[in-house]
C-alpha cells in the first residue's frame, strides 16, 4: 500500500511540474503575438515581416520536437526536458537583445527549438506518470498549462503597455524556465514506464524511427495523424497570432484586443482539460466529432461577431474548441504508439505539426495582406478544420485499442 501511494505520489509531481513548464511554454509561444505591434513599430517591420517574425518560433519547433522526442526515446524524458527547458529559458531572454529584424529572427527560431523539444518529452512524462486509464485526463491538464500562460503574456502585455515595454514578456518567459529547470532536476523522477519499456528490448534491438512509425500496422495511422496535427495548427496558431491585430483592425482598443486574447485563453486551458478528460471517459469517435464540430460554430461565432461582447464570446469559445481540440489530438498520439516508441511517435507527429504553426501565421499575414477582412480570414479556416476532422477520426478508426498498448510494445522486444 504504501509503495502505491508512492508511486501515485511521483506521477501527481510529474503531472504538476509538466504543467508549470507548459505555462511557460504558452506564455512563451504568445509572446510575440502580444509584443507583435510594439516589436512592429520598433523594428519598422512590414506585414509581412511580422508573419515571419510570429512563424519563426514555429520554424524551430519542427525540428525541435523531433529532435527531442527521438532522443526521448533514447537517453530518458528527465534530462532531455531539462536541457530543453534551459534552452528556451535563455534564448527568450535573448530575444530581448534582439537589435534588428534578423536578430530577432534567429532568437526566436533558437528558442522554438527549445520549445519543440520539450513538448514530446511533456506529452510522453504525462502520459507515462498517469497509466493507461488516466492518459487523456493527465495530457490535458498538462496542456491547458499552454493557454494559462497565454493569458499570463496577455496580462503581462496590458500591464507593461508602453511601446518600449514590449521586451517584459521575453523577461517572464526567460527566467522563469530557468528556475523550473531546477526544480526538474531534483524533484522529477524518470518515467517508470519508460524505464521499463527499455528494459524489456534487448540491447540491440533498439527501435529505430522507421521501425517506430511505420511498422506493425501504424503506418497510415501516423500519416493521417500527421494530417489532423498540421491541419488543426494552422487554425490555432493562426488564431494565437493574429487575434490581437485582427481585434485592433475591427475597432477594439488595445486593452479590449487583450480581454479577447485572454479570454481565448482562458477558454483554451478549460478546453484542453475538459475535451482530452473525455477521452478517458467517452468513445474517442464521440470526442473527436464534438471537438471539430465546435471549432466550426465558434470559428463562425467569431468571423460574424460584431461589438465587443460578441468578439469575447467568439474568442472564448475558439480557444475551448482549437486548443482543446490540440490536446485531444496529443492524448490521442500518446495512446496510439506504445511505450518503447512513444517519444518517438509524439515527437515526430508534433514535428510535423509545426508545418500548420508556421503556415498559419504566415498565411494570416498573406490574407491580411492582399486586404482580406478578418471575417474573411477565419471563414477561410474552416475548410482547414475539416481536413483535419476526417484525418482524426481515421486515426481513432485504425488505431489499436488502448489496452493493446502492451501487446504492441511486446513485438519489440
């Protein structure tokens, strides 16, 4: 009874401090969007120069996150989340010191890095500390960490308001990783059931990624999985980017466009617990639809929204529906790929993804561009949220059981 409690005990502190590095991650990730006008003005940075700026964090995180999840994989989830905490931590602080367009850039793709490749080693931690009936519920509350710290740079954004405070978020966003780091290293355990996936290989039979992804079965369910994750990034980090100019440019003040973003947020972190927990709890089918179709009614909520109150609930029900459907899609990924592979698996599926986190904001730029209203820009989205509905139900068709999850692992060994 009491190694039980024990081992209940690590998996709660895993869970909680997976959470506190994804509120940094959030706050991180929305930095710039909250920043975006203040860092325009600075820099003298075209429209199309903020959609880079705003996609350059996501050009690291491609191949951060496979990165990452591949090394997962092999060395352990402990210290590779570690270094990947420190990394972002310091390249955040950097951006601070940012002196033109292109120093910007490269700070802001170092710290994507950084960021992708912690996001695989919290998935894999999460869904590892919780077991197999709790996958959902633990992933989810891990991500709604994400949208907390969005509204965290939200806040941040309306207090330092000035033109030259821009750079107080980037300082919120570095040290805090810097002093979670700390708190990994002497509070987190390993994965338990990685350590035991590991045991069970043999010493040479390490899975490698084509093994990982494509053998036993998996290889249409990790290509549609790949699907659903870029077609639902280009949505949200649209959104993410985009939402505060869009506000401004529909007549809302600067503190009104930061009501709607932290609303957003706030709707995004009750998303993320509520729809992955229902994976837990109700046939993944049932989930998936609800979560997609909710996208759609909010998306049109919001691109027909008109004042300011409409604007907030369109904001608030976007991010229940966008990010929570985020989170199902990576309770999803960890319970489609077994143990020994799952750093792998989850890695490589948020790698991919990050092709929707860079082309959302640089087709928002595009759009706005070219004089798209932002009505026009978020009905153009829904086409994309369909794509990756089919995509995401055909996963949950094909994947094995969650139960099989052992059996699945055992062909490795």
């Amino acid at each position: 009874m009491h190694a039980s409690d024990s081992r209940q005990s690590i998996g709660w502190t895993t869970i909680v401090l997976c959470m506190a590095v994804a509120i940094l991650e959030g706050l991180d990730l929305q930095s710039a969007g909250v920043a975006g006008p203040r860092l325009a003005r600075e820099f003298q940075l075209s429209v199309q120069q903020m959609g880079f700026a705003f996609s350059a964090g996501a050009m690291g995180l491609l191949p951060g996150s496979a990165i990452g999840g591949r090394l997962a994989d092999r060395f352990g989830r402990k210290g590779v989340l570690i270094g990947s905490v420190l990394m972002f931590g310091v390249f955040s602080w950097a951006t601070t010191r940012a002196w033109n367009f292109e120093s910007l850039m490269a700070m802001r793709i170092l710290t994507g890095l950084g960021l992708g490749a912690a996001t695989p080693n919290l998935i894999a931690l999460c869904a590892e500390a919780a077991g197999a009936q709790r996958r959902g519920t633990a992933v989810g509350a891990m991500y709604a960490g994400m949208p907390l710290g969005g509204a965290i740079a939200a806040v941040v954004g309306i207090v330092f308001s000035g033109d030259a405070q821009w750079r107080a978020v980037f300082y919120f966003g570095g040290y805090g990783p810097i002093l979670i780091a700390l708190a990994l290293f002497f509070a987190m355990d390993e994965s338990a059931e990685f350590k035991a996936a590991r045991r069970r290989l043999q010493s040479d039979a390490k899975p490698g990624f084509v093994e990982a992804l494509w053998r036993h079965d998996r290889a249409l369910i990790t290509l549609t999985l790949w699907i659903s994750y870029i077609g639902t990034l280009i949505v949200l980090y649209f959104l993410m980017n985009w939402l505060p100019s869009m506000m401004v440019s529909r007549g809302l003040t600067r503190a009104q466009g930061g009501l709607v973003l932290i609303l957003f947020n706030l709707g995004a972190s009750f998303g993320a617990v509520g729809m992955a927990s229902l994976m837990d709890r109700t046939a993944r089918r049932t989930v998936i639809v609800l979560m997609y179709a909710g996208n759609v009614a909010a998306l049109c909520v919001l691109a027909a929204a008109v004042g300011v109150k409409t604007m907030m609930v369109g904001g608030f029900l976007c991010g229940v529906f966008s990010v929570g459907g985020q989170s199902v899609l990576y309770a999803l990924a960890g319970q489609v790929y077994p143990a020994a592979v799952r750093g792998t698996g989850v890695g490589a599926a948020v790698a991919v993804g990050r092709l929707g986190a860079i082309l959302g904001p640089l087709l928002g730029g595009a759009l706005f561009a070219f004089g798209s209203s932002p009505s026009m820009l978020v009905f153009a989205s829904i086409p994309v949220v369909l794509v990756a509905a089919a995509a995401a139900l055909f996963v949950v068709a094909k994947s094995q059981p969650e139960g099989q999850d052992a059996a699945l692992a055992s062909q490795l060994s």
